[in-house]
C-alpha cells in the first residue's frame, strides 16, 4: 500500500484590498499628523525670523543680561531673570503637585468607597476647567494676604539657609507663584495619574492579595510600576501648563529684573508674564524681543517633552 506523504500548506490566500473607509481614514489620519508637524515648523520658523531682527540689535547678551529695555535707544535686554524666574516656579510647582496628585488619584481608585469617588472625581475635572485668570484674582486676593504667617513660619526655622529668608512685604514672590501654579496643574496630573491606576490589571492586584499582601504592599508592588509611564506623562502635561502660564502669573507676581537670593524675596518674572505685561506697550524691536523670549520658552517646552518621552521609552512595560 503506497503511503502518500501529508499535502504542503498552499500559498496564503491573496490579502483583501482595503475598502474605501479604511483609505480615507489613513489619509486623514496621516495628513493629520504631517499637518501638526507643518504648523510646529511654521511656528518656529516664524519665531526665528521676528527674532533675529531684534537679537541681531541687542547691546547685552541675551542670555546673561538682567535688564530688559527693548524698547530703548539701542535696546539692550536680556531673559536670565524670566529663565530663572519661569524654572524656578515650575520646579516649585511640581514639587507642592505630583506627590499631592499622585496620593489623590491613589485614594480615589483604590482606597475611596465608589459613592465618594465619583463626585470627588467630578470636582477635580471640574477644577482643571476654571480659568486661568480666576485662579488669578483668587491668588492675588485671597492667597497673598494670608501667605505671611507661612513666610514667617519658614523664615523662622529654615531662614538660616538663605532660601527662606523673608524680610517683610506682600507675598509676591516665586515662592506664591509656585504654589499657586501647583494649585493650577494639580487637576490635569490627578485626573491623568487616576484613569492610569484605574487601569492597573485587576488580576495582579488580586493575586497578591490572595498572598497576603496589604492593600498598601499591591499598589507598591502592582499598580505604581504599571502606572510610572502614566505618571511621567502627567507631570509633563501639568510641567507644560505651569511653564507656560500667564495670566494668573501676571496677576499675582510684581515684575522686577533682579533675582533674590530668597525664593521669598518679592519680584522676578517669568517669560510669559513678561510678554503678557509688556506687549501692549512694545514697539517694533521690542515686540521682536518679546518673540525672541517666546521662541526660548517655545524651545524650552519642546526639550521637556523630548525628556519626558525618552524616559518613558527607557520604561519597559510592566509585565510582572
């Protein structure tokens, strides 16, 4: 009896065109994305150009100078005190919001019972959609007058490093600036960081619970490593909003070209501030200048999302 030997696999089967949807989505999809690339470079083109007039008449160097008098014959300006300024409060921002946002979006996903979470979940959007300029004249009315007895408090027990020596005087520093833009971003990184927790797989939570791990030791060891890249990408988006917050920082802060060497120290800037306050009453060159600080600002905010990219893609994806 003749044994015949098992049929190969045929080729596969031709692959089915695409139908027309699926063509006109990839073409709004990729057009999409080279139409955002289009305007990011139109931007700064645009920025580079308006810049180089004013930067190529500028009597101080434009990174070092503590002065800004664009508008002067020659102009002669510089964005050391608005980079410092703008740093500064953003890092003080941050500090006050992301451990704050990160225990609130914990307690709201994993410790709140379901008929508090919700409208406590409710309130937090709601807070990311006020504007900016009534977090302003809140800031400036309510916050300012009753920071003194904190500066005090501060003065008293850490004045003897030098950052936190405080000599009197409305609250209008970086330090208030800082807290009140952590206040601002404090929204955005809770409600972000708690659809990230929310997403933590269930059956890990669950198996080492069934191991006798404490509810604190699950979300140590499962849900914080699965929601880091989420977190990252949080305080990027709020980093984003404080760096480039205008209206509640002109609002509050009192401009001044000098950096002090308290964070308590009344004054400083920051660059939108800067362009806010001053571009009404900018001629010609000095409204290039203002440009020249935006296109810094603008190069500033795209650093800070490229680092934010490459350390979530240095993050492997939780597998455990």
């Amino acid at each position: 009896m003749e044994i015949t030997s098992a049929t190969e696999p045929g080729p596969p089967p031709p692959r089915k065109t695409s139908r027309a949807g699926d063509r006109i989505f990839l073409g709004l999809s990729r057009g999409s994305g080279i139409l955002l690339l289009v305007i990011m470079a139109a931007i700064a083109v645009f920025l580079t150009v308006r810049a180089a007039g004013a930067l190529s008449k500028n009597e101080g160097d434009f990174f070092t100078t503590f002065e800004w008098a664009a508008n002067s014959t020659p102009p002669k300006f510089g964005i050391a005190v608005l980079a410092f300024g703008t740093i500064v409060s953003s890092l003080i921002a941050m500090l006050i919001a992301v451990p704050v946002a990160i225990g609130i979006a914990l307690f709201i996903s994993h410790y709140a019972p379901r008929k508090l979470a919700a409208p406590l979940s409710y309130v937090i959007d709601l807070l990311a959609a006020v504007p900016s300029i009534v977090y302003g004249l809140w800031g400036a009315l309510f916050l300012v007058p009753h920071l003194g007895g904190l500066y005090t408090w501060l003065n008293d027990y850490f004045g003897w490093t030098g950052i936190f020596a405080y000599q009197g005087g409305a609250a209008r520093s970086l330090f208030t600036i800082g807290i009140l833009l952590a206040i601002m971003i404090l929204p955005i990184v809770t409600s972000v960081s708690r659809e990230v927790f929310l997403q933590a797989p269930k059956m890990h939570e669950e198996a080492a619970l069934a191991l006798g791990a404490t509810r604190w030791e699950v979300i140590r060891m499962s849900v914080l490593p699965f929601g880091r890249s989420g977190v990252i990408s949080a305080s990027m988006l709020g980093l984003g909003r404080a760096l480039g917050e205008t209206m509640a920082v002109a609002t509050v802060l009192s401009p001044s070209f000098t950096i002090g060497k308290s964070l308590l120290d009344p004054g400083g800037g920051t660059f939108a501030q800067n362009i806010a306050s001053s571009f009404k009453e900018s001629g010609e060159i000095g409204k290039d200048a203002l440009i020249a600080s935006g296109l810094v600002l603008f190069v500033l905010t795209l650093l800070v999302n490229g680092a934010a990219r490459m350390i979530i893609a240095r993050r492997k994806e939780y597998t455990a």
